[in-house]
C-alpha cells in the first residue's frame, strides 16, 4: 500500500531564510505558539499540538502546514501510530538552549526566546 501521507519536506539552507516569510510566520500569535511549543517539547502531532493553539484540528493543521511549506517543520511518521504524523522543526531551523535553560529560533536577522 502507497504511503498517502504528506512526504517530508525539505527546510531551506540557514543562509536562505526568507526574512519576510519568517516575519509572517512569527507574526501570527498562533503560529508562535506552535512554535513555543514543539521548542520545548519537541515533535508532536497536530492533535496535539492543538493545544497549545487553542483551535480546532482542521485550523491547527492549516498552520502547521503552512510554517511546514516556509521550511520550518518537517513532518515524520510517529512511531507509535503510524497513522499520524510527527511535526517537528526542521534540521536547518537555528534552534539553541538559552544560558538562562529557554530557547532561542535566531534567524540571523530575528531572535525569538521562549
């Protein structure tokens, strides 16, 4: 059987980050919040990861979908179901631990910290 699933997607080169399509991602309060929240748990379903948005699956998934095709998240098969997809950030992503045990996505051109 044909996996159906949406196939991972490939996160752009550091020095590729498209400052106006990180600005839009990281101007939508729900999208930060998605983002906080896989910073500190790690990859997760939409179900989930609907939580932390505080919207229905169908508008979580939008979102999620979104920052997936800006290069942000990659998704994977979760081990556990494999009916369900993991979203996490992709490798390219600048992703560090802050000294004072936060996080901090810094573009280059933007730091967020968490």
């Amino acid at each position: 059987m044909a996996d159906t699933s949406q196939p991972p997607s490939p996160a752009p080169a550091t020095s590729q980050w498209n400052p106006d399509l990180i600005f839009a991602v990281l101007a939508d309060p729900v999208r930060r919040s998605l983002l906080r929240s896989l910073a500190h748990t790690g990859g997760k379903p939409a179900s989930v990861l609907r939580g932390a948005s505080a919207r229905r699956l169908d508008a979580t998934l939008k979102h999620l979908v979104s920052m997936r095709e800006a290069g942000l998240l990659v998704t994977e098969p979760d081990p556990v179901d494999g009916r369900r997809m993991l979203y996490s950030f992709a490798p390219s992503v600048p992703l560090a631990k802050s000294p004072e045990g936060g996080v901090v996505l810094d573009f280059g051109f933007v730091a967020v910290r968490w």
